[in-house]
C-alpha cells in the first residue's frame, strides 16, 4: 500500500492493552522495571510458565503449547482491560488479526520430529494442528467467544505494523467496531541456535518472546491512546529503536528530530515482531509520562511534567527502505 493511502485513514483508539513478556503480565510491574537498567543481559529471554498458567484457560487449552497461550493470555488480558468500553458491541463485530514472524515454529519442528522418527503414520496430528499460524488466533476466538472476522499475518519485518493498518481500514471501512491485534513470538532450540548468525560484527542478537495486544476502535472513542501507521513525522518526544535493527536492508537513519532516543530490545530481546514490544515501552512511556527504557541519546530522563512525553512512534526500516512507523498519541 502506498505511503499516500495511510494519512487518509484517521488513526484508531486504543481501548485496553494487555502483553506477556520476560518482565511479567503485570503492565504496572512492567513499566517499573522499564525505568530502570536492564543490566546484564541474559542470552535468551524466555517468558516464565507462572505468566502462562490462568485459571480462564484451564482445560480448554489443554493441549496448546507456549505459542497459543502466550497469545492467549494477553489477548485476555486485553479484552479485560478494554471490557467496559467494548461490553455493548456484538461479537459479530469484534475483529481479531494476529502478527508473528516465525509462528509456532517449534510446534512444527516437533511434528517434523515425530515424522523422522516415527514415520508419517505416527506423527502426532495435534502436533500438525497447532503447527500452523492460525492455531494461536483458533484459540483466543474461541475463548473470547468472537465472530467477526479474523486473520493470521506473517512478515519478518513489519508485520507488526501491516497488522495494525490493517485494522485501521477495518474500522474505518466499518466492518468492525473493535479489533482486537496483537503480535506472538516464541523462542525455541532452533532459534536459539542460529541466533549467533543472525548478526555480524560485535552486534549481539538475544531471541526474545511474548505477546502483545491492543483493543482498538474508532477515532471517536474515547480511550487511553491514539495509534496510527505512517511515515516517521518529523517531531517527536520519544522515539523507539530496535537495536541493534534485524533487518535484509541497511537500517534507514531516523531523520525526526527526538528529544529522546531509546530502545527497550535489553528489556524484550529481538523478534521479528520487536515494534510491538518497542511499541508497549511506548505507551508504558505514555503512561509514566517519561521516557523509559535504554537511553540511545538525548536529555537525562526528565521528571514528570503535564508535557513530557506526548507523542512517540516505532522506526523500523522495511524492505523497501522506507520507514513504516507506528505513532502513539495522548487521547
């Protein structure tokens, strides 16, 4: 889609949020630790199961793995959080669209397992099931008792952000009233392994996962942010970084003028859906009304004024060499 058609769809409200990642479920406890420094960096960051383990799933997600529930738990989180403004809207038109890079690839590679060693006759189908990308948005549906439409996207780069203008234009084509889109990234073995690979030079690549969630609606609603996809504007109170950038291009330079330049990849690890948690530091910032997360450059953290940080946005170099960004308003 061109840059032109993004300005014309009028940016969504953001109803609840809801995120699981190696910092916890707890949104407050997340953004405490946000402002702090992330310190010695582990080589993985891995979600603990005490997050995953939720008396709302129970037995329904019995055979799921850590792909689904991981994106189980926040969508619920986020549906908690957006409860009182979405409880009058039929679920017929509640939209649902997950993003994720690799997908429940280590599912795959289980049933990929079971076919080696066991023979095609052998494999376990509910490896086979859950090994395809839908299995996660199968799930929170059914759980969230949704009807309206729903989608599985995968990009290794911006899916995160196709996602969201996706949902824009679902709202603004007013084929839903709510759309509920998050991104679901998990580590396995194999990725662990070719980790070391995924960046030359003294650049460190630590496999992160987790899963984030938003509640949107239409502009008009009244929320606790605005979001919208578009290109990079020029000012900023805060920008977000992936660092170091996974990228097939040379990263495009950021030509916004910033007060503050910061990365929260200490805190989440890197992902092909890293602008989601990029994104959820954003809005924590939002929240603290100051900049969180690993200072790149700018002014020391200010304390908090009505006009610290109000506007802030994701930068991420797309295939194209174009920057898709992710804009985060006040409502």
């Amino acid at each position: 889609m061109k840059s032109e058609s993004r300005v014309l769809l009028p940016p969504a409200t953001i109803l609840g949020v809801g995120a699981v990642t190696s910092l916890g479920r707890d949104l407050r406890a997340i953004e405490n630790q946000l402002g702090t420094s992330a310190g010695v960096i582990p080589k993985v960051l891995r979600v603990s199961d005490e997050f995953l383990s939720d008396p709302a799933i129970g037995n329904r997600m019995r055979r799921a793995d850590r792909f689904a529930r991981m994106g189980a738990v926040a969508a619920l989180d986020c549906w908690e959080s957006a409860k009182v403004s979405s409880a009058n809207i039929p679920r017929d038109r509640i939209g649902l669209i997950v993003s994720s890079g690799f997908g429940p690839h280590c599912r795959g590679f289980r049933f990929l397992d079971g076919i080696l060693d066991c023979g095609d006759a052998s494999a376990l189908p509910t490896d086979f099931s859950h090994s395809v990308h839908g299995a996660a948005a199968a799930y929170i549906t059914e759980l969230l008792e949704l009807r309206g439409p729903s989608m599985t996207t995968t990009d290794f780069e911006i899916g995160f952000e196709q996602a969201v203008l996706l949902a824009q234009c679902w709202l603004d084509q007013q084929i839903c009233d709510r759309v509920i889109v998050g991104a679901v990234e998990e580590v396995g073995d194999v990725l662990i392994h070719c980790a070391s690979r995924m960046l030359k030079g003294d650049k460190i690549f630590v496999p992160g996962e987790g899963a984030v969630f938003l509640m949107l609606g239409r502009a008009e609603d009244e929320g606790i942010a605005r979001i919208e996809t578009t290109a990079l504007p020029t000012e900023l109170d805060l920008l977000m970084l992936d660092v170091p950038a996974i990228s097939s291009t040379a990263p495009a330079q950021p030509t916004c003028r910033a007060r503050h330049t910061t990365t929260f990849s200490p805190h989440f690890g890197h992902s092909p859906s890293s602008s989601a948690f990029q994104l959820l530091g954003g809005y924590l910032s939002l929240n603290a009304n100051r900049a969180l997360g690993e200072l790149i450059h700018g002014n020391p953290r200010v304390p908090a004024s009505p006009k610290a940080v109000d506007k802030v946005a994701t930068c991420k170099p797309s295939c194209d060499t174009r920057v898709t960004s992710l804009l985060l308003t006040k409502a």
